[in-house]
C-alpha cells in the first residue's frame, strides 16, 4: 500500500471538523444540564451554551446551518452540517456577533 502524506490542509480540515463537533457537544451539555438546574446555576448553563454557539458561529462558520425557528421568532437554530439536529440561540446573541 502506498502511503500518502497529510498536507496542511488535510490537517486543518480534520481540526476544524473536530473543533465544530467538540464546540456543539458543549453546547448541547450545557444545554442539557441547564434543563435540571434552577436559578442562577441555570443562567449560567445557558450562557455557556450560548458562548459555545457563538464561538462556533464566529470561528467555523463554513461548517453551520443557521435557519430561524418558525415557532419561537426570536430564536435561531444553530446546526452542524454534519448533523440532524441543531440548538437554539437568541438572535440578539447572534447580532452581537456581527456588531462593529
């Protein structure tokens, strides 16, 4: 078998894959903690969510869906291209990104 040397961007591809996907899975355990906790803990569940979405959003942009949610208009849906599902984020948080 020949073996074939990684490039550059071979490897920053893989990063980024993996970043995107370690990013989410922060999110969505915030997320799901956030969901049992009360009060302040809470808050601050759903802030890290919303700091990991956000991170995302800004740093790999390339490798997200956001779509707004049809239901609750002042959300949006933060999604992996790579996934079925995707979590929530106040658009406002989103605005802020893009705010100079």
């Amino acid at each position: 078998m020949k073996k074939t040397k990684r490039t550059f961007s071979d490897t920053l591809k893989t990063l980024s894959i993996e970043n995107s996907e370690k990013l989410m899975a922060k999110a969505r355990q915030a997320n799901n903690l956030a969901k049992r906790l009360k009060g302040k803990n809470r808050q601050i569940a759903y802030s890290v969510k919303a700091n990991s979405l956000c991170r995302l959003v800004k740093s790999l942009p390339n490798k997200i869906n956001i779509s707004k949610d049809i239901r609750l208009t002042d959300l949006v849906v933060i999604e992996l291209k790579t996934a079925q599902s995707g979590l929530h984020l106040p658009i406002e948080k989103l605005q802020t990104l893009h705010t100079y």
